[in-house]
C-alpha cells in the first residue's frame, strides 16, 4: 500500500498492466461486485505541451502515474518498458537500448556514427535522446512517464517519427513541507542480495520559493556466472584459458543519483523552476547469457567487460502570461561520459578461422616476431553533449480558436573512441604509436536542429473540432576522424589524420491534421493524418557501394482513436487504429566484402498495419483491473537488395512481405489490484502480467534468427499505516527467462535476458 505525498493517506486504487484474463473476464461479468462509490480518477496528462484531462486529449497517450510507478515498484528503464505496451525494445545491459513504437524498426540502428532513434525521449522538458544508449533514469518521485504513439513531428521534431517517451519529475511546491524516504532488499534466485535506499524533501522557503530535493541509491545482485573455459585460435594454434575472470554473478551494478529543484515565483504572473539531475551508474559483467552452448545464465568470457556512466543535466524553465498569452522557455544542458571496456575475443575467433582458411599462421604478432595472442578487447569512452533551447507561446486555451507556437534549436556533441587492444601485440603494429591497438574509431559527430513549430485548433461546432500542425525544420550532420586499422594509417596517431570528414545539411516541412468529435461529455472519437522526421547523416565509410551521407527517412501516419470513459467514471477504454508507411528508411549493414565499417543506407518502404488500447476498471471500491495492448504487423513493402550486384543476380536480401525486427505482433498488460483491511490496517494484494510476441533480430533474411514469445508475472501484496507503509513483493514470479535480444552474430551468439525471480520487500515513511 503506498501512501499519497501530500496528504500522508492510503491511495485508493491504481492500475497495473497485465492480463490476468480468468480474474478480468469474471470480473468484468460478475455482477455480485458492489460498485458502490468506486470512480477512477482523472490522469493529467502533457502531451501536447500543456496540461489536460488525458480524456480530453485526441492522441494516443499511454500514462504511468506516480501511484502506478509506486504500485509496480519500477526504478528503472526495464521496469517501466514492460508496462508500456505501445512499446518495443532491444537492450544489452542497464544504460543501453533502443526502443521502437508502431513497427518503426529496421534492427540495424545503434551506431554511433549511424541513424538517429525514432523515439524521442525526454526528461522533463528537455530532449535526451541518445543512439543506442537511453537515458536509464532511476525512477523516484517521478510524477509520470507518458508514451505518445505515433508521430509527433510537429510539437517534438526530429526522431519523432514512430512516437514520444517523456519522463516528468515531481516539482517544487510552496504548499507546504513534505519528505519521505524508502528502504528496501531483495534477493535473486540464482543471484546475490540487492538493496534499495531512495528519499524526497519539498521545502517551502518562502510563500514564493521551494526547493525539492531527491538521492537514491540501488545496487542489484549480478545472476549470470562467468565460467570456466578455453579457447583454441584456428591459425595460430594458440590456447587460452579465461580462468583470471571466473566469477559467480558476475553482472551486478551499483546506481546512485540526486535531483535538487528550485521554483520561484517571481511575480502572481512569472515563476522560475531551476533543475539539476545528476546520476552515476556502474555495471560489471554482461547481461546475456548463452543457454544454448554453455548454459543457463551462463557465459564463457575472456577479458573484462565493465560499464561506467555519468551524467549531469543542468535545466532552467521560465513561464509565464503577457496579455493573456502564456509564455514558456525551456533551455537544458545534458552533459553524459561513458566508460566501457567489453571482451572481444569471439571476434577474435571467427577472423582466425577465416586466417585458417587462407593458410595463415598468424592473425597478429607479437614482439618477438612470433603469433601473438589474437585475444582481443575494446575499451570505449564516449563523451555526450547536448544544449537545447524552447520558446513556446500558447493563447487561451478556454477559446473557440486556440493555438500553441513556438521556436527550437539544440546542438548535440557525440566524441567517441574506440580502440580494439591486443595485450600481446607488437606496438609497432600498432594504429597508436607505442600501444598495442589493432583498430580505433575515434570520431566526433555533431547534429544541430532548428525548427519553428506551430498548432492551431478550432471548435468548428461545440462537438467538433479541427487541427492543424506545422513544424518548418533545418537539419545539420557532421562527421570527422579516423576509423581503421594501420593499413588505414598515414601516421601517428592516426586519429589526426582523418579518414572521414563530411557534413549533409537538409530542410523542410511536417505536418498533422486532426478532427475530433465528442459523441457526449464521455466518449471523443478522432482521426489523425500525421508526419514524423528524422534526420539523415554521413557515411563513416566513404566507399562506391553507398552514397556518401544518407537521407532522412519519414513516417506517414493514419489513425482513427477514441477515448470512453463508462459506466459513471468506473471505466476508461481508450484505443487507436492505424496505418504507419515508413518511406526511404534509414537501414545499417555490414558487409565485409564491401567495407568493415557499418554501412548506412535509404532502403525502400515499410508499412504497419495496427492497433493500441487501453481499459482500466472500477470493479469495486476494492477492486480495480486493467488490461492494455498493441497489435502491429509490419512489413517490407519492397524486395532489398544489400548492393547493385546482388540485385543483377537477383539475391534478395529481404523480399516484400519480410516482418521487421524487433516488431512483436502482440504485446499485453494486465493487473489486478485488490484493497482490504486487515484489522484497522489498509492492505492490498496485486497481481501483475505481460507477455511480449515472438519477433526477429534482424532484417537480413539470411541471418535473422527468432526471438522467442515471454510472459512476465510479478506478484506483491502490503499494508500501510498513518504514514508508513511496507510491500512485499515477487518479480518474475515463473522464473522466466525472455529474450530481449538475440546476438546476430553466429560467432556470438549470446541472448540478452531478463534478471530471474526477485524477491524483496520494501518499508516506507512519510513526515
């Protein structure tokens, strides 16, 4: 049971989301259930950048409310991700993934010097969208995270183009003081103990000025072990053992992270709300394991593979009115340095076997002139910066004609080295003068984005109403620094002299129509013709196959949604039906007969055909259900060739009809919340499911493997008093083992998985 921040009581109700469809199917029929005073409450919602009834919106918006956040105990990306499913994801370890929505994915982003996400994130007001590497927010005191689904091009811009995820924190409040703080432990079968401390303080200064301040700290228990095991190189003949990393859960992280806030109200009509978000996380070990050669939660690894993150964004929000007008500026700096060092040497493996093939005795040598140990791993640091900066104007919003304008720009910096090391080589070998690396991509990227940005509504009568949205927008990519081998080279160091060097620039228009019809004061259909972007870049490889920077790719969007709120406020029932065309999109390749750099490429057409609801139910003042999905099936719309010559000999690499990766054909949530007394004690029990369809791994025909089905339970129960409140909870409670993605690579073929049963509990106070 948690208790409500402000007035230190038990919350009624809340929703989880999973299908329990023998608890939802009686509930829904059985009439003994006394209804009584049971009501849902209303969900506020910011989906087009100002706040409304989430009924009252004519968008497909999915919303986890901090009552949720609480109920579910979610702390981080893979908690919340499960919950939402108008979501798709693919992830490695905690800090790096990429999510899609509405099919929008060819599997081969994630580069750093590739295709932009497709999904905005944000946080707060401010975009932190990163490639491959979403912001893993620890999520407390987080008043919600909202999905938009579908393109938002017009209101977020560039990778909006399949949808929006937005993370909104509590704000300062003058009202009055508040603080609270939570313990918890846990245990993971087959793993170690974890243990959880999170606080809040909201206080008021003045009756103008508060400042709210936020610090967590997790550590989760690692699962998956590190065995013992060899392994013999094809040409050089050379063994080695991979005895100095054996360890038992071996992948166990450590997050810790503050957020302070100050809001002043500077006058009855200006406030100012100052932000700092900082947060560090440490990973060591992998997170997939290799069921299938070694065993369950099991790996053979052969160098270190350690994760270090830190990241700091510095916010300044200003609103508020000039004659009748409200004002909004929105300006952000994120600044995030990642640290990553990862075994390399299945790599390693797979070119001396092609070595072997050739008659070569050695892959590299060492400094006696004989093989040297082609045991390779790659220590990465990449150093992320980005500025952003909004100035939005909004009329009443109470007007038969309103609308929202606004002005963006942001400059975003990625500098990135990679080096791949071979502790035996000769250093004279080396692409680094006096080291021992094999190959380095040391690069910087930069992308900049202006834009102008406009709605306009109008109540064409007190039932309908009419929308148009244009967003004008000018594009800049650009790439410079080496990437390669000695052979690649001029002189030292080589990341002086770059191999690459280039800059694309573009620009246009995107645009959204809307009408939206209230049946009654409960029920609102619409329909929505909407244009998604995202920006296109060049070619790290300058090589004849592909054109020197690649385009940018659009999504064409047709929906018509509703939103039901029945049976008086005890049922909300909210869904969208569409067609997605995805047009010229961007694809990664990496063909080494052509390049060993990832190739990036415009391909052909796409197109989703799909669905997403929503339903949430008052069963009884103790009972509430909810039940939520997406069902889209996307696919090729054009034969793919990888290059000209495999197109004249007529070897397709995914012919038309090919399901796109990454892509469940169904995703379901689904909860059952139950609330009681035991004695003169508020209680509740919970039961919570999810399952994710099969999908593939890749585009490619020839190397795409299936990821099979999983389904997610997670079971908790708690009681409360005056103002403490304790929960216990099971994750996982099968003990299953999903896969959230599957390795291509048929060299390593290694399956990111989901942490087993999880058992904890967790105690609350509030002052």
């Amino acid at each position: 049971m948690t208790i409500d921040k402000k007035t230190h009581a038990p919350t009624p109700g809340g929703f989880i989301k999973k299908r329990l469809p023998a608890v939802i199917a009686t509930s829904l029929l059985a009439p003994a259930l006394v209804w009584a005073d049971a009501s849902l409450e209303e969900v506020v919602v910011t989906a087009t950048k100002r706040e409304s009834n989430l009924q009252d919106v004519p968008i497909a918006v999915q919303a986890l409310t901090n009552e949720t956040l609480e109920q579910q105990n979610i702390n981080n990306f893979n908690d919340y991700v499960n919950f939402m499913p108008a979501v798709s994801f693919q992830s490695t370890r905690p800090g790096i993934a990429q999510v899609y929505m509405r099919g929008i994915s060819s599997g081969g982003d994630g580069n750093h010097s590739g295709s932009q996400p497709s999904v905005a994130v944000y946080l707060d007001e401010q975009p932190v969208t990163t490639i491959n590497q979403v912001l893993d927010v620890h999520v407390y005191d987080v008043a919600r995270i909202e999905t938009l689904s579908g393109p938002q091009g017009t209101l977020f811009g560039s990778s909006a183009q399949a949808g929006t995820l937005r993370i909104i924190t509590n704000q300062p409040s003058t009202e009055g003081f508040d603080a609270g703080f939570d313990v918890g432990l846990d245990t993971t079968k087959d793993g170690g103990m974890g243990n959880t401390t999170e606080g809040f303080v909201n206080l008021p200064i003045n009756e103008r000025a508060a400042v709210r301040v936020v610090g967590w700290r997790q550590e989760q228990a690692g699962y998956i072990d590190n065995v013992a095991g060899s392994r013999t190189y094809a040409a050089s003949g050379i063994t080695v053992d991979n005895d100095e990393y054996v360890e038992e859960d071996f992948n166990d992280s450590l997050t810790e992270g503050l957020r302070a806030q100050l809001k002043v109200d500077l006058n009855d009509n200006w406030s100012a709300n100052l932000g700092v978000n900082t947060q560090q996380q440490e990973t060591s070990g992998v997170y997939d394991h290799d069921p299938e050669e070694v065993g369950d939660l099991e790996v053979v690894r052969f160098g270190p593979d350690d994760y270090e993150e830190r990241w700091t964004q510095s916010s300044l929000t200003v609103q508020g009115s000039v004659g009748g007008l409200e004002v909004v500026y929105a300006g952000a700096h994120l600044d995030r340095d990642s640290d990553w060092s990862s075994d390399y040497s299945a790599y390693a493996e797979y070119l001396e076997n092609l070595y072997a093939d050739y008659g070569y005795s050695c892959l590299y040598y060492n400094d006696m002139g004989g093989c040297a140990d082609p045991t390779q791993s790659i220590d990465e640091r990449n150093k992320f910066r980005r500025i952003s900066h909004e100035l939005r104007v909004q009329s009443d919003q109470e007007s038969r004609l309103r609308w929202i304008a606004g002005a963006f720009y942001q400059e975003q910096e990625h500098d990135f080295d990679l080096r791949w090391q071979v502790p035996d080589l000769n250093p004279a070998d080396s692409v680094i003068e006096n080291d021992r690396v094999v190959w380095q991509t040391a690069q910087l990227r930069k992308d900049t984005d202006r834009a102008l940005f406009g709605e306009v509504s109008y109540d064409l009568t007190e039932q309908l109403t009419a929308m148009v949205g244009i967003r004008h927008f000018e594009l800049e990519n650009s790439l410079v620094g080496f990437a390669g081998s000695l052979g690649y080279c001029t002189d030292f160091p080589c990341s002086a002299y770059p191999n690459v060097d280039g800059v694309t620039e573009d620009e246009g228009e995107t645009y959204k129509l809307n009408l939206s019809y209230a049946l009654n004061d409960d029920i609102m259909l619409y329909t929505t013709y909407s244009e998604g972007y995202r920006a296109g870049g060049v070619n790290r490889a300058q090589v004849g196959e592909v054109a020197p920077a690649y385009s940018p790719d659009w999504v064409y969007n047709y929906e018509f949604g509703w939103k039901a709120t029945l049976l008086d406020n005890r049922m909300r029932f909210n869904g969208s039906i569409y067609r997605v065309d995805w047009e010229n999109f961007q694809y990664a390749y990496l063909d080494y007969q052509v390049s060993p750099l990832t190739l990036i490429t415009n391909v052909g057409q796409s197109r989703t055909n799909g669905m997403e609801f929503d339903l949430t139910y008052a069963a009884s003042e103790q009972l509430l259900l909810s039940l939520s999905g997406s069902f889209n099936r996307a696919e090729l719309q054009d034969d793919y060739y990888q290059t000209d010559d495999d197109r004249a000999a007529g070897l397709i690499s995914a012919p038309t009809g090919t399901a796109m990766p990454f892509v469940p054909e169904t995703q379901l949530t689904a909860s059952a919340r139950y609330e009681m007394n035991l004695g003169a004690l508020p209680a509740y029990m919970q039961l919570a499911w999810s399952h994710t369809d099969d999908s593939w791994n890749s585009l490619d025909i020839g190397l795409r493997q299936n990821q099979a089905a999983y389904d997610l339970l997670n079971l908790s129960a708690g009681l409360s008093g005056e103002q403490w409140s304790a929960d216990l909870f099971v994750n996982n409670l099968t003990d299953e083992r999903a896969e959230i993605y599957r390795n291509e690579n048929d060299y390593d073929a290694r399956i990111t998985t989901n942490r087993p049963r999880n058992i904890g509990v967790r105690v609350g106070y509030r002052f």
